[in-house]
C-alpha cells in the first residue's frame, strides 16, 4: 500500500488544519493507522492512532482534546483534525499504516508500522 499525506501548511497559533492520508494499491480498512511526527533535531513521535474498526482511538498526551483521528474506508483516506494549534506543533507530519492489532502500548511505537507516508509539513506561528 502506498500513502499520500497533505493538508500541512502555515498556521496561526489557535488555528486548525486537518490533515488526510489517502491510501492506494489497498484499502486503507485493512490497516490500523496512525500519525506521528517529527520536530526539527529530534526524534519522531507518536501522535494518534486507530484501529481498523475505528473502535478505538489514541492519543498522545500532549494533544488530547485538540486533535482527532479519523478514518473514512468509502473514500480510503484517514484524516487527522488538528484545532488549537500551539507553535509547539510544529512538525513533519507522518501517517503510517499497520497490519497488526494495535493496542495502546504499540500504537505508539514506530517499529509497529509497516508502512508510511512522505510527510507533510505543519508549521504553527506564534
């Protein structure tokens, strides 16, 4: 499966942006997936996941209340809505696909994906 990641740009800091992870060469309900991103100089983390079913979400800390995952199978594309941004934000965007049942002390960690986007770039002003 390959996936495309878009919706990134330049955003004030309360603002919104969503981002889709469209999927192709399969349907993207095989997979559980997920968003990660990664900050200039440091490491890539987690940020939402859900599961093939959409029977169970999660999320990071950090963005709880602010951020929604969501998966549309009809159109194969998995959505993350991101509301009241803060510079703090500012990343990569990445979404991942994984073909294992994710719970929540694996939806977390990179090494579960089997596959990923290209990224898409998020930058939050202050």
């Amino acid at each position: 499966v390959q996936l495309q990641a878009c919706g990134g740009g330049l955003v004030q800091a309360g603002g919104s942006l969503r981002l889709s992870c469209a999927a192709s060469g399969r349907t993207v309900s095989s997979y559980s997936m997920g968003w990660f991103r990664q900050a200039p100089g440091k490491e890539r983390t987690f940020v939402a996941a859900i599961r093939r079913s959409a029977s169970n979400t999660y999320y990071t800390g950090s963005v709880k209340g602010r951020f929604t995952i969501s998966r549309d199978n009809a159109k194969n594309t998995v959505y993350l809505q991101m509301d009241s941004l803060k510079p703090e934000d500012t990343a990569v965007y990445y979404c991942a696909g994984s073909e294992r049942f994710l719970i929540s002390s694996s939806a977390v960690t990179p090494l579960q994906y089997d596959y990923w986007g290209q990224g898409t770039l998020v930058t939050v002003s202050s």
